[in-house]
C-alpha cells in the first residue's frame, strides 16, 4: 500500500509542475528554462508516475505533456492519457483499435504494430485526450435521444404511443400526453421502452424519466414502476434497410446489447426522476432501451395493472463528428475511427490537444513551438 505522504507529496509536486509550466510561459525567456531543467530527472519516473496517475483532468495532462520534451515523451509513452480515459469510461477498453482518418482518407492505425513508432503514440495520446475530454466536459451536455423505436405494448394507439414521452409537457393541446402499456393482472410483467440516439457514438450519463399522473382519474393514481433498467449498444439489422430505418421489433434477436445497468428503484411520483448511470456510457450504435419492471397502480374500472410514462430524456453529449465507430459484422469488433479535422470545422487546425487548452493562456503556443 502507498503510504499518504506519497500522495501529498505526488499532489504537491504536480502543483509544481504546472505552476513551473505556466512560469515558463508567462515569463521571458521561460521556455529556454524549460529546456535547461530536466523536471523528469528531479523527480524520478516513479516519483513522475504517482504525480501524473493523481490528475483527473486531461488538460492537466496535456499541459503536463507540454512542460518539456522528456515529460512530454513519458506522458505519450506511458498512455497516461488512455489509462485516465478508460478510468472515467471502462467501456473505452471495448476499442482494441483506434484509427486517424485524415482529410486524404488515408487511415493511420494505432494500436497496433505501427504503434511502437512514435508518430502513432502521438495520434494515440492526441485521440485519447480529446475522447477523454469530451467524456468528462459538461460542454454539450443535453438529451441525445432522437427519435422513439418501439414499445414493448401500448394500450391505445396512437393516443398513449411511445412518440408520446419525447414531449416534455404532459399536457399537449389542453390533452394529456404520455404512452401508457397494456394492462395486466400480473404486477410482475416487463414492459421496455426503445429509443434511437442522435449519433451511433453517444456518451450517456444518465437517464430521466417521468412517470405520468391520470389527474382525469379518481384519487388521480400515479402508473410508475417499481424499478427501472438501461440496455444500450446497436441494432443487428443492416443499414439502409427499412427496417434499419423505421424498426418497429421488439425482440432481443433484432439488437445486440453489450451495456445493462444496475435496477434503479422508481418513486411513484409525477417528477422527472434522474438514474445516474455508475459512469458514463460509450453507446455503440446508438440504441437505448429502457426496462421498466414491477407494476404498482391499478385502474378502478378494469383491474388491471398499467406503466404510464409522460417523458424520457438521455442525458450526455454525442461524440460525433470527431469520433466513430466501425463494427465488423463477421467478428463483432470495433475500430474507433478518430477525425483530428472534423468536416463541420469545430475541431482546431491541428492537434486535438488544441481543442482541449484552447482557453488556456499560452499553452497553444507553447505545443507549436514544442
């Protein structure tokens, strides 16, 4: 076990560093400092690997990388950037390959035998620090659900239909909008909700959901469900197909889910409930499905017992256009395929370590220069 003074030490010297980091730039003459000073040889690589494995922060990391040419070549080396990445998001560990797609459709590959040259550990580290980013930022953070799939039954269609829950209102037009299952005598019976993503790439965060309140109903009951579950990844069906286009399958044969979630317990409160997911989800075909499990309101004039829900978001950010994913249909593997230069222009010319200090004073200058 690491004594805590190992801690307080490695956090202390990471202060140092990047305090001596931002000496160098704001003062004259500060990056000939730089060179003058081995902060690698001061502190020792394990000393240097206590520091940097303690930052959570990939900006920290590229600053840190910025610092000298050996930190930055052990930082780059030593896939600090992809361990700190797959420690926020353990799905990043499902991509064995990453690959840089450039402007000329060439396709660099990293992480493979190509990747001991340093030119792909830098396309690596430059791919892992914008992922990372783009993980943990709340920037663009909003409710990736494009459009509803399916419902695992409905009770009146089209009136309670799933297209119901996108609206955030569960009034529409002085009409109560929401979708509503089909009754049962069994409380026990499951009940899924399908939704496609904005982007077949989307980190989710968490999920929201709010059960609907029959106030033209005596007592004005609350349909909730006991507990809630979250499938996510990719629909087998091929692309271009109408069925791709507008499924309409319930069945687990019609979809591959690699991601399912703990049970969440629902209140049975017209409130919109937020499931935080353990950590956020790398969605790999942009499918989400959510179970809803255990009935707890009957109908007075039927007996039966329903699941109404008014509203749905999936709360995160899609990773496109700088990332995406290619699944190989034969094998099932992914390649993450990473844009440095987006097509809509959003991504800085050069690195994607651009995209991540760019609000930082000096610290793009400093990379060229670098």
């Amino acid at each position: 076990m690491i004594p805590l003074s190992s801690f307080r030490f490695a956090r202390r010297s990471s202060h140092v560093l990047l305090r001596l980091r931002y000496y160098s730039l704001s003062s004259p003459g500060g990056l000939a400092m730089v060179n003058c000073w081995d902060f690698l040889k001061w502190l020792g690589t394990d000393a240097s690997t206590s520091v940097i494995t303690l930052l959570d922060d990939p900006a920290d990391l590229v600053r840190l990388s910025a610092v000298s040419w050996s930190l930055r070549r052990f930082v780059i080396e030593n896939k600090f950037c992809k361990s700190l990445c797959s420690r926020f998001c353990p799905d990043t560990l499902n991509f064995p390959l990453v690959a840089e797609v450039s402007n000329t459709s060439k396709i660099a590959e990293v992480g493979s035998s190509s990747a001991l040259e340093w030119e792909s550990l830098e396309r690596e580290h430059s791919a892992y620090a914008l992922l990372c980013h783009l993980i943990v930022s709340p920037e663009g953070k909003r409710d990736c659900i494009h459009r509803a799939v399916c419902a695992s039954s409905t009770d009146n269609y089209p009136d309670e239909s799933i297209e119901n829950t996108l609206e955030p209102s569960d009034l529409i037009d002085r009409r109560p909008s929401y979708w509503s299952s089909g009754g049962q005598y069994d409380p026990g019976v499951l009940e899924s909700l399908t939704y496609r993503l904005t982007a077949n790439l989307c980190v989710v965060r968490e999920i929201k959901i709010r059960p609907f309140k029959a106030f033209f109903q005596r007592g004005h009951p609350i349909y909730s469900a006991k507990f809630v579950r979250f499938r996510m990844d990719h629909s087998r069906l091929r692309q271009g197909t109408d069925d791709y286009e507008e499924p309409q399958l319930t069945s687990d044969d019609y979809y591959k889910w690699t991601y399912v979630s703990p049970e969440f317990p629902m209140e049975q409160e017209n409130v919109l409930q937020s499931f935080k997911l353990p950590h956020p989800v790398i969605c790999v075909g942009g499918m989400l499905q959510i179970e809803l499990m255990g009935r707890v309101q009957k109908q007075a004039v039927d007996g039966l017992y329903y699941i109404c829900v008014c509203h749905v978001q999936a709360m995160g950010s899609p990773l496109s256009p700088f990332f995406k994913v290619e699944i190989h249909d034969a094998s099932g593997s992914l390649i993450l395929k990473y844009f440095r230069q987006s097509k809509c222009g959003t991504v800085p010319v050069g690195t994607a370590e651009a995209k991540i200090t760019e609000t930082s004073p000096g610290i793009r200058e400093a990379n060229e220069r670098l």
